[in-house]
C-alpha cells in the first residue's frame, strides 16, 4: 500500500478508475470486491480491489489523501506565533514557532503536528526560566524531526544557538545549545545527506565584528563535526541554509560588514567542509536584510529572496533575485505597494515558478502570496487579512500542488498574536475566505553586487544538554473561513 495527495477532480476520476476496474473483473467472471472506506482519516481515503489476479486491476490496494483549502486560527491564552511550517510524509504539517501561552518561562519554543485538514495531532512547548523560541524545523528521515533556535534559559552566554531532535511524536531524543559568553542564536536548520545536520545563524561571542555568521555541522547525534564564523567588523548573520547538489552549502543572511549601501544582502557558497568556493552582497544605498532566504533550484542556480529598502514602490519591497550557480544575476524583481511589505518565504514549485509569501500593507498588514512563473511573471496573487495584522512566516508548495502558509493573526497593540494556517489550492484560493488581489508595482532594478574578502575562523564553542522543561499545551483551533 502506498499514499499520494491527490486534488478533488483527481479524485473523481480514480474513483471512475476503480468502478471500471469492478466491471472488467465482471465481465472476466471473476469474483472481486472493493472496500471503499469514504470516512474521512485526516483526508485520507482507502480503496481496495481484489481482483484475484485479473490484470490491469488485480490486488489493488491504494490510500489516497484528498487535500482540500481550509483556514485555522490556534489559540490559547497569549501570543503564539509559527514561523516555519513543513509538509510532513503522511501528508500532514511540522510548524515551529513561540508560544507566550503555556511557557515555562517568558516565552517557548512551541512544535505543533496537524494533520492533512490541520487538525492538531500533537503539541509540546520546549523552554526554560527565561526566553527560548524556535526559528526552523523540519521532518527528518526517521519521521522524526529536527528544531533550531535561541534559548536565553541554557547555555554559555545572553543567547545560544538551541537544536532539539524529536521523535515522531515530539519527544526529546536529544538537545544542544552552542555559543559563547555573548548572543549567538539559529536561523535554520537542514537534515544532510549523511544524515546529520546542518545549522547557520549569528553569533557575537565569535568572530571579527559585532555579529558575524555562524555555520555548524553536526552529526546525527548532535555533536559538532565543523564550524565557522563568516565576517567583518561590522553586524553579518544568516537567516537560510540548505545542502546543495554538490554536498556543498548555499548561505543567505545580511551584512554591514561589506556591501553597497546600509545593510546588504549576502550569499555565502561553501564547499562540504565549510570553505568558501564564492560570495556575494547584494544592494543599494539603503538597506536590504530583513527575512532573507534562499533555495537551489531544479538548474542548479539559486532563488533568493528578501526585503529592500533601497528598490521598489514603497519604504520596503519583496525583492527577488535569480541566480545562476555561480552567484551571477540572472533577474530581479521588485514587489509591493507604497508603503512597507514584508518578505519571509520564496521557493521553487513543481511547475518551474516560484511561490512567494509575506505580508502586504493596507493600514494594517495581511498575508500576501504570489505565483510567479519561471521567468518571474506575476501568475496570480493573493492578500488575505482582517481589522488587526495578519502576517505569513513561511511557505512551501504541497503534494497536491497547492500551498501552505504559517504565521500569525490578531495581535492588537502587538500582543495576544494566534497562530495562522492556511491552505490554498493550486490557483490561490480558499472557498468561503474573502481575499483581494492587491495592485503591486513591479520592477527590475540595477542592484550592485561584489565579492568581498571575508573574513573567517573555526571557533571553540561551548555546548550543552540543557535540562528542558516540556508541556503539552492546550491550543484552540477556529476556523476562519466556514
């Protein structure tokens, strides 16, 4: 038995599939039976068809999950916020965030698993006395899961990096903090191919500058294989790792260290054991650094993305660049309105486009999506919001050719934030949720880009096995749209 997440007209016509096989079987004089279990499992339905051998239709037994678009809100009694969101391979999802709610200490790491119609499976919050949250998660290969972050409760220093590797149902298998006597935290993590894992963020404890970046590899149980520090004597972090095809590593963060203007953004390219095979900043005078984030795409180049300040319409755009597989532009787009949007996700989806999510500005913010084609030409676009902010965090495309998004709803005057799931079709919309699509101003602009010298170490890091207090919260869910 195998499953797949099919769209609801793919899912009449296996149903037609399945009464023709019934009837061939008939007309074969065979004996057959389906079971057609129509009882909905999370979106998941089972067909079976014994056919006793009779081809095309013999012994078959197959469990479809019928994805439909729906919108949660999950609330408790403060703020709660996801900022990364995955779909897992039961056709489910993985958020991480921060909960205010149920919290040892001021705030938490918050792990959350729904299924495919984003009912709430499990919930666990992970944390200490004082701060802790959660910035990346995702499923790793042993249907477990692997979470980075910060923790201002453990460690060495203010802040250290915080990775917790968790079974299939959210139990600690084993924790890490990683830092010196200063702030160092994490902004994403990634499983690699030897089945450890890769981290980057910043760090002030190391380095040659206030904050520097900060990369470590480790292996599958957690301990340090290589680590470096990426640098200038100014403010550089990163915020997006991933392993690329070489078994190298793509980088993506800011800097003030090196650059065109304010704040740049910066693209590091490392070899399998951290060296630098190439860099690049890329910006204006003014300042281009919040969210970003980057991916390989399927010809071995680069999507990246971010917020400008220096392009675009208003006082901050989306801005996305295009590179080939050695740094070089190969376009660029501006996205947004006359005032300041935000930009935290981009990735490639399976038509060779990209999907983009953030928030856009009307007074107050709401969640923006947008297609795009594989030439950056707008294919539809979305805005989804309410009478207090409404913000997307991250995205990714699902199995049945829609999309998630994970975030955050509500917060008036900034606090008692819920979380925010939705879940588009494939063309963008939700049935019974009332959307625009809102007027973006578009351009190409002339970004300047350089190569700096910079600067590195491989520093003696302090680490940890933090004693973490763990609850199982209580989380409300809504639906928004009925």
């Amino acid at each position: 038995m195998y499953t797949k997440h099919i769209s609801k007209w793919k899912f009449l016509l296996y149903q037609l599939i399945v009464v023709a096989c019934f009837l061939f079987v008939l007309v074969a004089k065979s004996s057959a039976s389906i079971v057609n279990s129509s009882t909905d499992l999370g979106g998941k339905y089972e067909y079976i068809l014994n056919a006793e051998g009779k081809a095309p239709c013999s012994n078959h037994h197959e469990q479809i999950s019928l994805d439909t678009p729906w919108a949660k809100a999950y609330n408790a009694l403060d703020t709660d916020i996801a900022v990364s969101i995955q779909q897992t391979s039961d056709g489910g999802y993985i958020i991480a965030g921060t909960t205010m709610s149920y919290s040892a200490g001021n705030y938490d790491v918050l792990v959350m698993k729904l299924d495919a119609t984003g009912n709430i499976l499990w919930q666990k919050a992970f944390g200490g006395i004082n701060d802790d949250s959660a910035n990346s998660v995702q499923q790793t290969s042993d249907g477990g899961y692997i979470v980075a972050g910060r923790t201002n409760s453990f460690g060495e220093g203010s802040d250290d990096l915080l990775v917790i590797k968790l079974n299939a149902i959210g139990n600690i298998l084993w924790r890490r903090t990683f830092g010196g006597i200063n702030n160092d935290s994490a902004g994403s993590v990634m499983q690699t191919s030897d089945g450890g894992y890769i981290v980057a963020g910043r760090t002030d404890s190391y380095g040659a500058g206030d904050y520097d970046v900060l990369v470590i590899k480790l292996n599958s149980t957690g301990n340090i294989l290589w680590r470096r520090t990426f640098g200038g004597i100014n403010n550089d972090s990163a915020g997006s790792v991933m392993q690329t095809s070489d078994g190298g590593y793509i980088i993506a963060g800011y800097t003030y260290s090196y650059g065109a203007g304010d704040y740049d953004v910066l693209v590091i390219k490392l070899n399998s054991t951290g060296n630098i095979l190439w860099r690049r900043t890329f910006g204006g005078i003014n300042a281009e650094f919040y969210g970003s984030r980057i991916e390989q795409t399927s010809d071995g180049g680069y999507i990246l993305g971010v917020e400008t300040n220096s392009y675009g319409a208003g006082s901050y755009d989306v801005l996305i660049i295009k590179l080939n597989a050695t740094g070089n532009i190969l376009w660029r787009r501006t996205f947004g309105g006359t005032d300041w949007d935000f930009f935290y996700s981009v990735q490639q989806t399976s038509d060779g486009g990209y999907f983009i999510a953030g928030a856009y500005n009307t007074y107050y913010f709401d969640v923006l999506a947008i297609k795009l084609d594989a030439t950056a030409n707008i294919q539809w676009r979305r805005t989804f919001g309410g009478t207090n902010d409404d913000v997307a965090h991250s995205a990714q495309q699902t199995s049945d050719g829609g999309y998630i998004v994970a975030g955050y709803t509500g917060c008036p005057g900034y606090g008692d934030c819920d979380i925010l799931i939705l879940k588009f079709d494939a063309n963008g919309n939700i049935p019974g949720c009332s959307m625009k699509a809102p007027n973006l101003s578009i351009s190409a602009p002339g970004i300047s880009v350089t190569a700096p010298a910079i600067g590195a170490s491989a520093p003696s890091m302090t680490v940890t096995a933090p004693s973490l207090i763990t609850t199982d919260p209580e989380i409300g869910t809504t639906d928004i749209c009925p």
